[in-house]
C-alpha cells in the first residue's frame, strides 16, 4: 500500500499516529514502511525533516528515510526491540527544523520565478539547494549569462514579500495540461499515467514538487539574494534571510499568517 503523504495538506502537522505495514533490509539499513506519515524524507532543493518514532513508549532515532514504489521507508538504528507490521508507532519531527525547511524551499521556488518569468532572463531554473548553509537556485543559460543585478532581484523579491501571494497545491494527472503546462525540472519524468503534484505560487508557473511551503510570500519577509557564481556554465544565485532564520529559531517571531 501506499504511505499517505501528510505534510502535502498539512505542512504544519508535526505528529502522527500511524500503523507499520511492513519491515525490511535495504543497502540502507533496517526500515519500516508507515501507512501515513508527515516526516519529508527530503527532495526538490529540500532538506530532510528530523524525527523520531515512539513505538511501545521506546524512541527510535530516524536515520534515513526514502520513496520507493510510493512507500516511504523510514530507517532507524536496529535495536533488540523487535518492530514488525502491525505495531502502532508515533511519527514526531522537528517542527523548527521543519519551518526552516518549509522557508528556505519556499524562498528557492520564488527567486526562480521572480528570475525566470518576472525579469524574463535567459536563466531557466534546473535546481535547488535550499539548505540553511549555502542555500542557492543553480540556472542554465543558452546565451551563457554570468552575471545578474542582486538589487533587481531583490527589489523583485521585495515586491513579491509585500503581495503575499498564496502558495497552493494540487494533484494532477501526469497526461493533464496542467501538469504539461506547468514548469518541468530537468531530470523529473514522471510515468506515463501518473499522479503529480504541482506547487504554484500566484499566478507564477506551477512547478512538480513533493516539499513543504510557507502559506503565501509574506511569510518570506527579509528574503535577499547575496551573490552568484558560474559552474559549468550555469549561474547559482545564493540567497538567505534577514532575520526570519533566528525568528524560528528562537521561536520568538515569524507568525506570518
Ligand atoms: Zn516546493
């Protein structure tokens, strides 16, 4: 069976009860597949969530976790204590690290919208590292640009903060226009027939992602980019925040609804 994806409807849950439909050994280590889960096993620019499961009142660090064939197999440290399908287990993540999560991937969806379709650059968006450190969108360029206006950017940016424009969700088929007229990353071809979840900010171009966002662009208050370098021919535009980074982290601010 498939594990239900929690976090795409509820970004904020950071709990949840669910049931081990099955146990295993990969190259990975030992895992359990959960029937419903709100840990982000990590994707798309975004880091891993950090969590653990209480089983039968024990902890289990989780080490690793992963899709395969739409389960998501979460992986622990094996210990004495036998864990098989059927047991009830607790799923408890990290819910700071998963708002600085949810921030920095939701600030890497909009520079690469604010570069590509508002200042209309020949730099088309392929990938995100959206990490506390180094967080960065690295763009391909036909014409081999190497340089960008940060205060451009930023001005952009600023405006966009000050829209608060809404991020939403929605599943689609993978044979649906939506989905053909929605933004592709290079590298992501999903089957033929499938069901993909396209994340749109506005009314900027949707994109295919699995991560967790803020509600709306508000919540990037203090967004800035801060450099670029060329790689291989591709620009990376690095950004970071002012401020919001230590709001959550100390927990004293960043109410942003
Ligand atoms: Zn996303």
């Amino acid at each position: 069976m498939k594990t239900k994806i929690l976090y795409f409807d509820a970004p904020k849950l950071t709990q949840n009860n669910s049931i081990i439909v099955f146990t295993g050994t990969d190259e990975r280590g030992f895992y359990l597949i959960p029937n419903e889960s709100c840990f982000f096993p990590g994707g798309g620019g975004q880091e891993t969530d950090k969590g653990e499961l209480v089983i039968n009142g024990e902890f289990f660090n989780i080490t690793n976790a992963k899709f395969i064939d739409k389960q998501l197999r979460i992986y622990v440290d094996q210990t004495s204590t036998p864990l098989y399908p059927g047991l009830s287990a607790d799923i408890i993540i990290d819910p700071v690290k998963r708002s600085l999560n949810s921030l920095l991937h939701s600030a890497g969806h909009l520079l690469s919208s604010v570069v590509y379709e508002e200042l209309r650059l020949d730099l088309q968006p392929i990938k995100g590292f959206h990490f506390e450190a180094g967080s960065h969108v690295e763009f391909i360029s036909k014409s081999g640009i190497n340089q960008v206006d940060l205060n451009e950017i930023n001005y952009r940016l600023q405006q966009n903060v000050a829209a608060k424009h809404p991020f939403t969700s929605k599943i689609v088929s993978s044979k649906s226009k939506e989905y053909e007229d929605a933004f592709s990353i290079t590298g992501f071809s999903p089957e033929e027939d499938d069901a993909v979840r396209l994340v749109t900010i506005g009314g900027f171009l949707s994109y295919a992602c699995g991560g967790t966002h803020v509600e709306h662009t508000g919540c990037l208050e203090g967004l800035k980019v801060n450099g670029y370098k060329q790689k291989k021919g591709n620009l990376k535009i690095k950004y970071g925040f002012e401020k919001a980074v230590e709001g959550i982290k100390s927990n004293t601010s960043h109410n942003c609804s």
